[in-house]
C-alpha cells in the first residue's frame, strides 16, 4: 500500500498562442491524493467562472475515512456545481450567450485505489511499464462518430462539429459523469489535460514526457513540444507520479 502523501505531482497552465484569456483551470493536491483538469467554454469569461468553480468547490471537499465516500462525495460535489451553473444561467437568460458550462477530468488515488472521473473530453493518462493508456474516453461529436457510425478517426476529425462536446459540466439539467475505477501501481504516472495539450501532440511525445522521473521535467517537456506548435487553445496539464 502506498501513502497518498508518496505521490509527486506539478501543474501548469497556459492560455496558448492564440487566445487572450485563459479559461481552463487545475487542482494540484498530493496531501489529499486528488488532481483535477477543467476546460471552461462561454465567451464573456463564464468558461473561467465555470472551470473555476469546478477546481474551488473540489478543493474544499472534507477528507472521508473511506475511499468509496471519497468518490461520492466527488461525484456529489460534480452534480451541486452543474445545479448551481444551471440556476446562473436562469438568472442572466437575457442575455444572449447563454452558455457556461466546463469539462472535468478528475483522479483521485488513496493507498493502491484510484478513480478517474470526467464529463467533456480533457483526458487522464496512464504510463505504466512503458506503454500509454488513455482512461477516459472523450464525450465528443468525434468520438460518437466513430463509436456508433465506425467512421475513422480523420473522417470524424473532418466533421465540422467534431469538437462539439456531447457531455460538460453545467450543458445540461442532467449531468451524467463517467468513472472508471483501477488498482494503482509502484511506478505509474498520470497525466490529466486539456484538449489544447494533447491536440498539439503525439501519443509517442506524451509517453517520453511520462517516462521522465520527475514531474516537473515532465511537465516542461509536454509544455515545449506544445507551444511549439500552433496552440490555438489554452493548455493545462498535470502530471502525476510516485
């Protein structure tokens, strides 16, 4: 059993090359074993207000005794913020734009368990024994193209309302959230992100940056091959090790 306090983490965010503001926010938590990645979407700052509520509400969750509360109380606190975005739009529907809502990757590890929880297409990452898993699965126009229609992922990528989200924080009255639950290892690192990160990179790109020892050279690396790039969208990342 490893202690929650073992793990190392860094996070970074970056409004990218494009973009004058940035709307994506993190929480970077090792003493409570909770690391949390929100893209925010709304013009007139609403994606920052609802990225930001995402990461502050999540902070200030009460340390359970079990893991499974710990996971309710997440999953809990995920649904009180897509209300409480919901009652924010009733009171400003005059106004024109009328969307404010947030992806949410979220992980969550206490002694050898560990959740990953998300709504949107940020993602978590797994390195483990040298080779890259994806846990989440975006909740994407693209990804239900080629789930349902078995379209390739070029021909979604060429739909134009591929980026379109099917799932976020604060879309809907409803907010369904996915978890997948595993076993935690000696030597696995995790990376949650934004998709401005992961867009401007290779799968092979994120698995060198994940096999470095420390996040924080981790960390860099991702952000150099990135702002290399086009960047046309904020960038956030946190990495994620023992």
């Amino acid at each position: 059993m490893q202690a929650t306090g073992s793990w190392r983490s860094a996070a970074r965010t970056d409004p990218g090359k494009v973009r004058s503001r940035n709307e994506d926010a993190f929480l970077d938590s090792p003493q409570q074993g909770l690391w949390v990645v929100a893209d925010g979407m709304g013009g007139h700052q609403r994606g920052h207000v609802a990225s930001q509520l995402i990461v502050a509400s999540l902070a200030e969750l009460q340390h359970q005794a079990s893991f499974n509360d710990r996971l309710t109380s997440l999953r809990q606190c995920l649904h009180w913020v897509n209300r409480r975005l919901g009652l924010e739009l009733t009171v400003t529907a005059g106004q024109q734009d009328t969307v404010m809502g947030s992806t949410v990757v979220a992980l969550l590890i206490d002694g050898n368990r560990g959740a990953c929880i998300w709504a949107g297409d940020s993602r978590c990452y797994l390195w483990r024994g040298q080779r890259l898993y994806q846990l989440s699965r975006d909740h994407s126009l693209q990804q239900r193209l080629m789930d349902e229609q078995k379209v390739s992922a070029e021909e979604a990528r060429a739909h134009p309302s591929a980026a379109a989200l099917t799932r976020a924080v604060g879309a809907s009255e409803q907010l369904t959230l996915d978890v997948l639950e595993l076993e935690v290892y000696p030597g696995d690192a995790f990376l949650l992100c934004s998709d401005g990160l992961y867009q401007g990179l290779t799968s092979d790109a994120l698995g060198n940056a994940l096999s470095l020892a420390s996040p924080h050279v981790a960390l860099e690396r991702l952000f150099d091959g990135a702002l290399s790039g086009s960047a046309r969208d904020n960038l956030t990342a946190v990495v994620i090790r023992q």
